[in-house]
C-alpha cells in the first residue's frame, strides 16, 4: 500500500482532545500464545493513557480466529498483566457495560452491521471461489499490480447475486473500495498520513464461515465501546484507511489512533521469536521485577520530553504522570537487554531500602535457591533455605547483581561449600600474595578470628586491617586471601559482609578445609 506520510507537523485540537479528555482506551490481544514484549508495550501505554486522563482501560480478547486458539492462553495474558500491575478496569471476568468482552461471543454483531454495510451499498458479497482468487492474485501480481483482488462481484447485477444466494454458494463480505480520492489520517505519533485510495484493496470483512475479519470487528466493537483512543503496534497502520472508511460508511466517528515504533533487535531486525526472549513469561521466569519490565517497556519508543536531568528510572506514578503520547517517537525501539538489567537492577535497590521490599524480594529468590539446593533441606544446612537467611543474602550482595535469580549460580557459596578447583576460583588464586594466604592460615589467625564477639562486620573488618597492618601486609591482600578460601568467587560482597552473612562455624570451617 502506497501512503504518503507528512510529520512535519501535529493535529493541534487532536492533542487538545488527548491531553482532556478522560480516554477508553483497550488492549486486545488474541489468545495464541504467551504475551510478547511489543504486546505488553501496547498494553502498558494504553494503561498509562488511562490513568492520566481518569479513563478507563479495557481489555478485549479478539478469539474470532478459533484456529488459532490456545486453550489457557486468555488466563495466562491476565496473569501476566496482572503481574505486570495493569488492572483492567473492564473485561473477562471482570465484565463491564458492554459485556460480552470475546469476540467470539459477539458474531452476531458483526453480522448485523456487515448486513447494514451490504444494504447501504458500502460491501458487497463476494461469490468468486478459492481457484479464481488465486489465479486473479497470481496475474495481477505479473502484472505489478499489488491489489489481489479485481472487484468482480462488485459489478454482479441483482439476479446474479439472487441467483448466487438461492444456490447456497458460499461468499464473503467486502468491503466496498472508493476508487478515486484518498483518505486521509492525522496519528498521534506519526502526523498527517495519507493513503491514496487506488491502492486500498476491497478487504473481507465477512468470511464465507461467517465470521468476520479483524477489521470489521475491531471497528464494530470499539465503537459500541465507546473507545476514545486506538494506540496499537506500527504493524497495523497500513490497515487504519480501511477502518477509517468503515467508520465513515456505518457513519461513525472515528476514534484517535496512535501507532507504536516496531521492536527491533541491536542489529536492526525485527523482534521475533528467533530473537531470544520476546515473551513476558520468559522474563518472569528469570525474576526480573514487574516494576523494572515496566520501566523498560516504557522506554521503547518513549521518554519523557520534560525529563531535564536524562533520568531513565521510572516506577508506576512516574510513568503515569510523565507519559504524553507526544514523546513517542515514530523510530524503531531497541530492545537491549543489557540496559534492561541495569534497571532491573536499581529497583532492586530501591526495593531493598525497605523492610517489606526486602522480603518481597525473598520470596521472588527462594524458589531459584529451592530449585538450585534442594538437597539441603532435612540436613543442618536447611536454614540457608530460610527466608531470615535469604533476605541477609540478598541484603549484602544486592550491589553487586543484576537480577535476583543471579545469586544461586553466581554466589554459591552462601549455600555450599566453594570449589576450589573451578575456573572462577582459580582465577582468583593466580592474583592472591603467598604471605596474606599462609597468614590466614596460621593455627593464631584461625583461633583469635574464631573467638570474635560478636561475629559481625563491625568487628571482623577492623580486627582483619589490625592483624594486616601488625604483620607488615596490606589489608587489602589480606581480604582477598580470605574471599578465596572463604567463597572461592571473585564475584561478591565485602568479604567482612559475606563472613557475617555465612556465619563464624561456616567461615572456620572453610578456613580449616585442605
């Protein structure tokens, strides 16, 4: 489709309208699958546009492709937007005024105003068959014509199409295409956009099962509910002219749209499947924090043109009282996972400042480490299992991790004892200074450090500089002595810090081990 795009310049009294006017706004995913990142982008503004403006966020599920659907694929796009903290205010479940909220559910519908399009001249049926579709298509395009279709049920007489219908031959509903003229589209994102209307095909809306195509009944149910704003992924863009001239033939007013920047990978490819993780489920199985996805997803494709000070970390008010539609730009996103994990990793700090984020950060962690060591339960080991113990983990060693699922692999030792022999700890060997490491291995060393009182880093950091300074060694050879045998990791918190954590029987024991 040719469209000829004009972003020089916005639609004033269209943003007037945004920036006022409590929106209805929805997110209509189909139940194919799991949520992708792009879908809960979309999912996300529309929430954030909602809550703004004192509107309402619906979702809808568009299951008119029977196909296609995977059973449990609806309770999973819920949990996964739950888990994400956008609430629906309308939809499965839920219900609403405009109950039912599947499209499946609301066939009848489609086939009404399909019915009232035909009557009004604005459709028509389409009796061609499979066979002279395709040869159509296949000529036209050797042609270099890109409309697959000839219009050539448009111009069936009445006793054709009578006669048609009193054979029972199946047909679909088109739309009926104005050759001449263009329509013309003001986005929110994009400007002035407009699509020649010579090159707008005359698309199904009724398919010969009778059920309708995306775009009838897209059309159809966001007016009956009453949708103020359209913001959807940039894929669907070329489809708006058609739904624009539905709206104009069922005498509708259309509501504003606003297309979203692709997703695209470092090197500029589309995001796929093929891409590594494109799902929410795959992101919540790894522990990253709803808040963190949040504030990422966010970031594709927007940011705040009032934030002076370039700051890129956002929580839910943040995001809700910064967002203007205005700030999205129209350029593919990056999805970088490397900066996903750099605010993953503050609002980790952010959660740990306080007593109850701490804990909430446990329980996110214990299902990796009962998954990792679950041979500890029963035995004298099973207390590095607790939650008491658990959140003293995450407390010394959030610095240092991106993601909370980091720490079983990457911080073994508070859960086993190391292994000298790995790489890691081998590594750490090659830096270590022979007289810090006999030092902390003399029979005086071992027995002053095992009567410290109490045990805890106030009191173990500064007897270890003592001890270091008395004997002529740098403290800091000292520490680094003592992480190798204490955690055989060059990955950590202050070795004081990990003592405290790991505890004084844990500590001596790894001191005495051959």
């Amino acid at each position: 489709m040719l469209i000829q795009l004009r972003l020089l310049s916005q639609p004033k009294g269209s943003f007037k309208r945004f920036l006022s006017t409590p929106a209805r706004v929805r997110f209509a995913p189909s139940p194919t699958g799991q949520l992708h990142l792009g879908g809960l982008r979309t999912a996300l503004f529309n929430y954030l546009l909602a809550k703004k403006t004192a509107g309402q966020f619906i979702l809808r599920i568009e299951d008119t492709d029977q196909t296609r659907y995977v059973a449990g694929a609806v309770e999973n796009l819920v949990k996964a937007l739950d888990w994400a903290g956008l609430s629906h205010d309308e939809g499965p479940e839920k219900g609403g005024p405009h109950s039912p909220y599947y499209q499946s559910q609301r066939t009848e519908l489609y086939s009404q105003h399909a019915q009232e399009l035909v009557e009004k001249g604005h459709a028509y049926r389409c009796f061609c068959t499979p066979e002279r579709l395709t040869k159509v298509r296949e000529l036209r395009q050797k042609q270099g014509n890109y409309i697959a279709y000839d219009k050539h049920c448009s111009y069936l007489s009445d006793e054709e199409i009578k006669e048609n219908l009193e054979k029972k031959a199946p047909f679909t509903v088109r739309l009926r295409t104005p050759y001449e003229g263009s329509t013309e589209h003001q986005d929110l994102v994009y400007g002035n956009i407009n699509f020649s209307n010579k090159t707008i095909d005359d698309t199904i809306l009724i398919k010969s099962d009778g059920h309708p195509t995306y775009h009838l009944a897209n059309v159809v149910d966001d007016h009956l509910m009453e949708i103020t704003h359209v913001l959807r992924g940039e894929e669907w863009l070329s489809s708006t002219p058609k739904h624009l001239l539905l709206y104009k033939a069922l005498g509708w007013k259309a509501p504003l749209f606003a297309h979203l920047p692709l997703l695209l990978n470092p090197d500029g490819s589309k995001l796929s499947k093929r891409s590594g993780d494109v799902h929410v489920e795959q992101y919540i199985a790894k522990g990253y924090l709803p808040e963190a996805i949040n504030n990422f997803v966010a970031l594709l494709g927007w940011h705040p043109s009032n934030n002076n000070n370039g700051d890129s970390l956002f929580n839910m008010q943040d995001l809700i009282e910064q967002f203007d539609i205005k700030d999205v730009n129209h350029s593919g996103a990056v999805v970088d996972h490397q900066k996903l994990d750099w605010i993953n990793k503050h609002h980790i700090l952010k959660r740990a400042e306080t007593k109850e984020g701490l804990n909430s950060l446990v329980d996110i962690l214990k299902p990796f480490v009962t998954k990792s060591y679950h041979q500890l339960e029963g035995t004298d080991q099973a207390y590095r299992l607790q939650e008491s113990y658990l959140a003293q983990v995450i407390d010394t060693i959030k610095e240092r991790i991106r993601n909370i699922s980091d720490i079983p692999h990457l911080c073994s030792y508070y859960f086993k004892d190391p292994d000298y022999s790995s790489a890691d700890a081998l590594a750490l060997k090659k830096k270590l200074k022979q007289p810090a490491l006999d030092l902390i291995l003399t029979k005086e060393f071992k027995d002053t450090l095992s009567t410290i009182e109490p045990f805890e880093t106030s009191t173990i950091k500064p007897w270890i500089y003592q001890v270091a300074e008395s004997k002529g060694l740098n403290p800091n050879h000292v520490m680094m002595a003592l992480r190798f045998k204490v955690t055989g990791s060059r990955v950590g918190a202050g070795v004081a810090e990990t003592m405290q954590v790991l505890g004084r029987d844990t500590v001596m024991n790894r001191l005495n081990k051959k």
